[in-house]
C-alpha cells in the first residue's frame, strides 16, 4: 500500500541484491508503504530479478564494483525526496513504519537519521557481541545528504551540507546468517573484498593469527558474545576467521608463491 496522500513528503526504499531470491520477498513486503521500492542488483542469477519485479519493486541493474559504488548508484535512482535503505537480509518492523510516517508527515527535525537493528541468528536474539543497539552508516535521510565512500565493503559515508543527524527510536530486524553455511560464504567473500584495505599495512602469518585471536576475543567477551551461547560462539569465531584469512590473503599476494617446477614426463625410451 503507497503512503502517497498520507504526507507530502515522498520515499523511496532501496534494497542491494544479489542472489538473494531465498530473502528479497520477504525484505520487499517489509517496504510496501512506500512510495517506490527500488532493487539494485548485481547481476543475480537466481530469479532475484523476477521475485522483486512481481513484487512491484523496480530492478536496477548495476554490475558490482564494491558496496559503497553500490549504494550511491541506488540513491541516484531513487526519485523521492526521502531515501529509506534497506538490505536484503533486514526487515522493516512496524514501529519503524510508523516512526518514519511521523516524521514525514511533520517537519524532521534532522535530515540524517541512524536505525538501530535487532539482529537474530541461530534462532535466537542476538543481546551481545556488539551486535545491539547495532548501526551500519544511516538507513533513513533526505536525497542530497549522504554520499558513500568507496571501500568494496564496510563503505563509510559523508554527510553533505549542514545536513544534521539523528536516531529513530525503534528498531529493525537483520538476520545476517540464513544457515552456517552462509556464514562461511559470507567469511569468505568479505575477507577477500577486505584485502585491498590492507594494502599499505606489513603483514605476516603471525599478525593474521594475532589480529583473528584480539577479533575472536573482542566480541566474545568484552562485547558479551558469551550471553548468547553458542550463537555468541560462532559470531565471534566467524570474526576470527574473517579476520585471519583478509590478513592472510593479503599476505599470500605479497608471497606469489608458486608450485614447484615440474618438466614434462614421458615413457622410458629404453
């Protein structure tokens, strides 16, 4: 259902997808309220693209050259004044809605606003490991307020102008991990998008292990990861292992090592 005639002032959600026709159903019926529903895809394979069309959202397609390209390829297609960005694996509460319908529906008293996430994950709340209240850079802002920087992931953001930032008082879902094996892609994936970020720093096999042993510990226990059993566990150790092989791999470029030569073999004439 469209909120046009409830405010004057128009949104648009943008969900990032690639491959993600396990998810973008449900992401997208989170968004109905708004004006236009956007899905920026990276070349899915998987019938994202049709699932999100069927839904009403609009399809842009733009070739992956890292995250922060991504969203501000997103915000240049979106067409209202206000810009509400929503990931594949979160969700829209509610509460949320109606604090953006509020807002919008008077004068913000900000242009910028940070959303906190409720994460959940191996059936679970997740309440420690540094993962609520939760903020990745601000979901809800006016177009023209925010820029993203171009790390390939982990981008961070530029507020423009004189643009103010402030935070919605509820919160939405994220559940990050559909299964373990996500979790293990994603390590993957993420640890290799993290290797360019790694370029002007020394590093060995022994820092690798030392930086994965502080990111195992860090939210494990000093974050609380621990109050959420093994959950709690396997977040903390899925840091460990994307922190060890982004130290890793960067290091084995620096290495180039090579398999041992070997000449070619041929019977024995004799």
């Amino acid at each position: 259902m469209s909120v046009i005639g409830a405010y004057m002032q128009t949104i648009s959600a943008y969900i990032l997808a690639f491959n993600e026709a396990a998810k973008i159903k449900a992401a997208i019926e989170t968004v109905l309220w708004a004006d236009e529903i956007i899905v920026v895809d990276s070349e899915s394979t998987d019938g994202t693209r049709d699932i999100a069309a069927a839904l009403g959202a609009r399809v842009v397609l733009v070739p992956f050259a890292g995250f922060g390209d991504l969203r501000n390829r997103a915000v240049e297609a979106c067409r209202c004044e206000w810009i509400f960005s929503l990931d594949a694996d979160e969700r829209c509460t509610a509460a949320v809605r109606d604090e953006i319908v509020s807002l919008l529906g008077g004068t913000p008293p900000h242009d910028v606003y940070r959303v906190p996430r409720r994460n959940y994950f191996m059936g679970r709340r997740i309440r420690g490991s540094g993962w609520y209240p939760n903020f990745r850079q601000p979901q809800l802002f006016r177009k023209g307020s925010v820029r993203y920087t171009l790390e390939p992931v982990h981008e961070g953001y530029e507020i423009l102008g004189d643009a103010t930032v402030g935070t919605l008082r509820n919160a939405i879902w994220q559940l990050p991990f559909r299964d373990l094996e996500e979790v293990v892609r994603k390590m993957n994936r993420y640890s290799s998008l993290g290797v360019p970020k790694l370029a002007h720093q020394r590093v060995s096999m022994a820092g690798a292990f030392g930086h994965a042993f502080w990111a195992f510990w860090k939210h494990y226990l000093f974050k609380l990861g621990f109050i959420d059993g093994w959950a709690g566990f396997v977040i903390a150790f899925a840091y460990f292992e994307v922190t060890f092989y982004c130290y890793a791999k960067r290091y084995e470029a620096l290495q180039n090592w090579q398999p041992p030569p070997s000449a070619p073999l041929r019977r024995d004439a004799g």
